[in-house]
C-alpha cells in the first residue's frame, strides 16, 4: 500500500493542472498522478490538429461562459477567479509563449502540442509529482477519512483524491456505487452526414453560413464558418449546433433536416430582389460562369443548377428560376442521415450531475475530500478551446482546495 496526500486518477490535462498547482502552493504535499494508459495528456497531444488549443480569447466571465452548453451557469463563478487571461500567464511563466489567431483560439507559437506537454512534464519533475502509468483504478471507497484506492498495479492510500477521468464510463459507474447520480453521456461534438449533389464533390470548400435544425420542436441555430466535407458538412457552424442540440438530436436518432443561409444577414426576398437587379444589370452574362455573393465559385454553380438554371444568360432567367434561387441561397434544406466524429476530439455531453459539486472548490457535495473536475462533470463546451478551459479553471480551484 502506497500513501500519499493526494492521488489525482486521471492523466489527463485537468489532472496534470491540478497536481502542479497544488504542488505550488504547498510544496510538501506528497502527489500522485494514476494513468490506465502508457502514455499520458493524450488528449493534449491531438488537440486542434496537434497543435494544442490552449484556450479561447474571451476575456469577459459571462461571455466566455456562454460557450457551455452545459456548465454554462456553474461556471460563470469560477471563471471569476480563474479564467482565459490567468491560463495565458501560467504557460507563458512557464516559458510557454501563447498566440491569439484571428478566430480567437489560442496556441503556443510553436504550434505543436508538445511544447505544452514537455511544460507539464517539467513542472511534474521539478515538484516531484510521481506519475504513475498503467495503473488502471479499480475501485475507491473512504475508510476512516482516508480514500483507500485499488489499481491493477497494487494499492493506494490518500487523504484526498481527485477524479479527472474525463468521459470514463468505468469512473462514473464507481461513482454511482458512492451515491452520485450521472447524466447518461451523448456525443457533443460531430459532423454532419449529408448525401446531397448540390454539395457532392465539393470538399474542402468553406464559407460563412447560418444553420438551423429544421424542426417544429426544436429551436436551435448557429452562425459561423461552414465546411463541406466528402461525408457532408464541418466546421464551428456546425459543431456549434451539434453541442447545443447534443441531447435533441440524440433523441432524433441523428435523423433530421437543417436549413442553410449561405448568405448570411439576407432573407430569401431580399436576396430576390438582388437577383431581379442582376437580371438587368448582368442581362448578357452567363449566370454560372460569374459567381455573386462573394460565393466560391463551386458551390454558386451548384446552386444555381439545383434551381434549374444552365447555361443561360441573365436575361433568360425567369421567374420561377429566380425565386428557387433566393430559396437555395438562403433556406436551402438538407437530410442529415447520421453524424461522424469531429477528428479525433471525441466530448460527450454527460457525466456528474453538476448539483451535486461545490463550484467554489471543486468538491463533492456527498464526500468529503473527493475533487472533480473536466469532462467527468457534465460539462461540456464548444470547439475552439473552451474544453481546456474549463480543465484549467476546474483543476486551479481545486488545487486551491486540496493544497489546504
């Protein structure tokens, strides 16, 4: 039996940030860190296509804690007392030097995920963090105000203990056994799978775009940019709505109609108008070859052919064709059949009931000294770094806590 005074299970970024802070602020603290896997911060390793998405350049707590669709009012609190502009000075006092893109993510300037897990590795070595690979847990119960741990590799013994499991459906069954209630886990972040020709062959183009679900009982729509892709349709416009509707469109089997507005800000008798005067305007010009709109090129002469418009001038256009035109660039409806995985980033939304966590500290409402924080928590945020804050925020106060 090993003893220690905190066994952080989870090798994970929440569980790295928990051990180091709490090492910091009280450096005779004997840590563990306690991996079920041969390597560790694997998620950190693939994170925005490896180059690690630290965070997002949202520096207002309620406007950052907007990106949750669960979380969103649990968080707002801590991310009070740690947030975007406090992550940005931990790694860049650590040598870390940050970059804010014109998206608002942010990344180291090597632009590779390593830089972010040598830093860990470094603090975890310097303050003396043993870190512990293959040690699946198998088991924790308190006995006698000590958290007495089973692994596949022996036991533990620790006066607190902190869960930063991520999406673990084994955790969470351990935590059911000690009375905590847990939201079934769904997909949060997918992809779209559409089979439609006004799209085939079109992969890799991207263009602004608003998205709705088209569905009387569901109410749900995003902005942003929209990539078409070989299996149907990516990018933040879409996972956007994936988030949001995680639980809806569960429901719906990911069976279900969206409607797109490539011309975002414009409805369809607006975009008629326009069309009417580029009818005059234009009237010798071929209409498929001169795409409008700022539209790429591709995708315009995909639209135009779906309201039947070939080659023909402007002044040969009719009404009819106009009009179906409006709709296909501003209500333009496809059959989603089915959802991919975006990259290799997989976020569920579910985990612990978040009424049963202290969002001061981080601590469990029905165990003393049992800390939780990630993705364990139902918790879960859009793409573009907000994941990784929330690990930060979580395992900072935490540490806070713990480090006591």
């Amino acid at each position: 039996m090993q003893n220690f005074d905190i066994v952080i299970i989870g090798g994970g970024a929440a569980g790295f940030f928990t051990a180091i802070n709490a090492a910091e602020m009280n450096p005779d603290l004997k840590i563990a860190i306690l991996e079920r896997g041969k390597e560790v911060l694997t998620k950190v390793r693939i994170s925005g296509g490896g180059r690690c998405n630290v965070t997002h350049a949202e520096f207002i707590p309620g406007e950052l804690s907007k990106n949750y669709p669960r979380g969103e009012k649990e968080l707002l609190g801590p991310f009070h007392k740690f947030m975007t502009g406090d992550t940005m000075e931990w790694f860049e006092k650590r040598g870390i030097e940050l970059k804010i893109e014109d998206d608002g993510r942010i990344f180291p300037v090597s632009d590779d995920s390593q830089s972010i897990i040598n830093c860990f590795l470094r603090e975890t070595e310097r303050l003396k963090i043993q870190v512990l690979k293959s040690h699946g847990v198998q088991d924790f119960q308190q006995k006698e105000n000590l958290w007495q741990l089973k692994t596949s590799k022996g036991g533990f013994s620790a006066k607190k203990i902190m869960l930063a499991t991520g999406s673990s459906p084994k955790i969470w069954n351990l935590l059911k056994k000690l009375g905590h209630k847990i939201i079934e886990p769904v997909p949060s972040l997918f992809t779209f799978n559409i089979k439609d020709n006004r799209i085939k062959n079109l992969p890799g183009i991207a263009t602004e775009a608003v998205v709705r679900i088209n569905s009387n009982k569901i109410n749900i729509g995003s902005k942003g940019p929209l990539l078409i892709t070989h299996w149907g349709m990516s990018g933040p416009g879409i996972l956007k709505l994936s988030a949001w509707g995680a639980r809806d469109l569960e429901k719906l089997n990911y069976q279900f109609g969206i409607k797109v507005n490539w011309l975002p800000g414009f409805t369809s008798e607006e975009i008629l108008n326009q069309l009417k005067d580029l009818k005059t305007a234009l009237a010798r010009q071929q209409v498929l070859k001169y795409a409008q709109f700022d539209l790429p090129k591709r995708l315009w002469k995909k639209l135009c052919e779906a309201a039947e418009i070939k080659d023909q001038n402007w002044a040969e256009v009719n009404k009819k064709q106009l009009s179906e035109l409006s709709f296909q660039l501003t209500e333009a409806f496809f059959q989603v059949n089915g959802k991919s995985t975006f990259k290799e980033e997989f976020v569920t939304a579910g985990g612990v009931d978040l009424r049963e966590i202290n969002f001061k500290t981080f601590e469990s409402k029905l165990h003393k000294n049992l800390f939780l924080a990630g993705e364990v928590l139902n918790i879960d945020a859009i793409t573009g770094g907000f994941n990784f804050q929330n690990a930060w925020t979580g395992g900072y106060l935490a540490a806070k806590a713990i480090s006591v």
